[in-house]
C-alpha cells in the first residue's frame, strides 16, 4: 500500500485549481466523494460497508490522515485500491494536496473516489478538494446539535450522513430537529440516517450514490 | 452572559506569551485546565458533573467555539460563571486568545478555570494557551485507535479521559489497548476511565484535580 506525504499547496488560488480538478476528472467519468466528519464517525467502516455493498461499481479510496496508515490498510483488506495520504500535520486537503493524491492512486478505472478527508469539522469545509460531491457523517453519540456549532461544514455539504444509528437507543439524538437544523444551513442537503453495522439506511444512500455516479 | 470575539495573535512567540499568562495565573492561585476533544466528546457534560460534584471550589469556565453559545448557557444555568469565546473560525486557542478570554471571564475568585477550546483533535494540540494542565477528552463511541491518529493530542495531555464509558457494552472499544497505546505516547499521562452521565469514575478524576489545585 502506498503512503504518500503531501503539504499545503504553494498556490492561491485553490478555487480555480479544484474547478480543473473537478473537470478533469468528470472528464475521465470519476465521481470523487470528498468525505468529511469528526474523528471516530465511522468514516471508515461506512467506507467498507459501501464497498461491499456497491460490488458493481469500481471504488478506491484515499485516505488523509495527520499519521497511521490503519484505515487504508482496512480498506486494502476488502480488496479495493487505496492509499493512505499524509498531510505533513494539516488538518485539511486542499486541491493541489487531492491533485497530488489522486495521481499517486494512478487508477483511470475507478469510477467511485473517496476522498476520506482529515478527521475535523472546521478546517476541512474551508477547502474546495475538487471533489463532484461533498458528503460529511455525523454519528449519533456526537450530538443532534453539531449544526449550531460547525454550520460552515453542513452549508458545503451535498449530502449528511447521520452515523450510528443503531446507538440510537443508547443517546438522547433527535433525529427530526438534527435534519431540521441542518436543512435550516441548507435547504438542498440530503439526509440518509444509516447503520453500517446494521445495515439500516445503507439501501437509500447507495440508490442515491449510483444515481449520482450515472448523472455525472 | 458575555460574548467575546478573539482573532489570531498576531505575535510570533506564543510560547512566552503561555508562560507568563501561566506565572500570572500561578501567582493569583488560579489554575487553567485546557480541555481538548473532539467535537461532541461530552466536554460540556463533563464540566457540568464536575460544576455539580466539586462545590467546595470556585469554578469558571471558558467555552470556546467557531459559533453559537449553547454550552456557555449550559454552564451558567448550573449557577458557575461563563463567557463563550467565538474564535472567528480559527480551529484552536492560542495563547494571545486565551489571555483575552481570561481578561474578559474577569473573575479574579475562580480557582479552577476550564477552557474548553474548540472541537478538534489536531490544532488545539499545537498551541501552548497557558494553562497549567492539559486534558483531553476521548469518548468511547470514538474508537480506541485514536492515539495512532493524533499522538500529538496524546503527548501534549497531562491526563487522558475516556468518557461516556457508559457506552461500552454497545461499541467495540477496549479500554485496556486505548490506555496502552496512549502511555506508549506520553508515559506520564494520567488515564481516567468515566460516565459523567452515571458518575461512574468520577470520583477518582475529582480527587486528582483537587490535589493538583493544592499542589499548584
């Protein structure tokens, strides 16, 4: 597996270089998800439970992390291509970073990419990657009221993974006033409550990935 | 209840600005605990039980975030003194923000001061603010792998604790490798296993804060 250790990109201009990114790859027929959440989410084993699940569809996976290489090597497990990327301590991707991570990943076949960005919900939504979709997790034990505190994060994001939900019984997580809020940031969001554990939820975000991949 | 605004520093040196902020505060018998989590962690619910449980001290709190005041209100309904700290979307504290906030909590009789600095487990880490002890928060739904993700996190603590271990029936988190993979990091860290929601576990991390407010 291949570990790759990227800084912050010398450039200003992060918006025009995540447009080109973004057309480039559109252009190849990728689709890369940038996924973005706190740390211990569950970005991971969602991750694994889509790969299993989307068996039709050719996934990779780049994973961005300060240290470790423990998620790639769990993604490599299940037999899709992924490397791990290290961010030289940033606690973001930007789109010189993602360039240089989608060229070490070198596979013109994947038609699905995830981006698993960098486990935080500030820094990362200040960061155009390039990606088609921005999908962000947010896991049941963290609190239905995380879009009063990290609105920027639910504003860029297309769609809002609500993790977990299996630990539904064990937290006080209102389900209905965390999709209200979030749709009060933004309106368009798309809320998909899923257990990768349980598989509940899973069938209605992957409809919702391939339709997009096909939209593309 | 007060509202502040802190931006940046705009100092280079924030190492000696923490040190003498840490000497005044030494001097004034008020110590400052810097409390590190991810977001949705139970930093608020920990500080709440010990509000509750450690009533022979005078407490104050610090509550530091991108936006919104909920957990500031949280803190004044329990009768302690509170000012919510908005970092202008900067992901940490550092310690030219920290002596504004402190100057702004203005509370001379406070002898535990905690500052509950943004949700995040990578930049908070890399700022001295000048508190006299670090404390960082990891909750069990987050996953026992966290030490090889952010070691930084886990060097920088003077204790380390494992909340909402009410929760570990339902999530595969072993509290054993957590706290070994935490000591390979940083030997001295203090490992405080506890629920602030059935109190178990409390009782021991009381004790330790108390005995580093009298030897402080």
């Amino acid at each position: 597996m291949k570990i790759i250790n990227v800084g912050a990109s010398v450039t200003a201009s992060n918006d025009k270089d995540a447009a080109l990114l973004r057309e480039e790859m559109r252009a190849r027929g990728q689709l890369m998800i940038n996924l973005m959440s706190s740390p211990g989410s569950g970005k991971t084993t969602l991750l694994s439970r889509l790969i299993r699940d989307l068996s039709e569809v050719k996934i990779a996976v780049m994973e961005a992390d300060i240290e470790s290489a423990v998620d790639a090597e769990r993604i490599e497990a299940l037999g899709a291509k992924a490397i791990q990327v290290h961010t030289d301590g940033m606690c973001h991707m930007d789109a010189g970073m993602t360039r240089a991570a989608v060229e070490a990943l070198d596979d013109d076949a994947a038609q699905l990419i995830f981006l698993e960005n960098v486990g935080n919900l500030i820094c990362p939504a200040e960061y155009d990657t390039g990606a088609g979709l921005n999908m962000m997790i947010l896991s049941v034990p963290e609190g239905d009221d995380k879009p009063l505190k990290y609105p920027l994060m639910f504003e860029q994001s297309d769609a809002l993974v609500i993790s977990k939900t299996d630990a539904l019984p064990y937290f006080a997580f209102d389900l209905e006033k965390c999709a209200e809020r979030a749709r009060k940031l933004n309106p368009q969001i798309r809320v998909f409550p899923v257990s990768a554990k349980t598989g509940e939820g899973m069938e209605d975000l992957e409809a919702w990935l391939l339709e997009r991949l096909a939209a593309y």
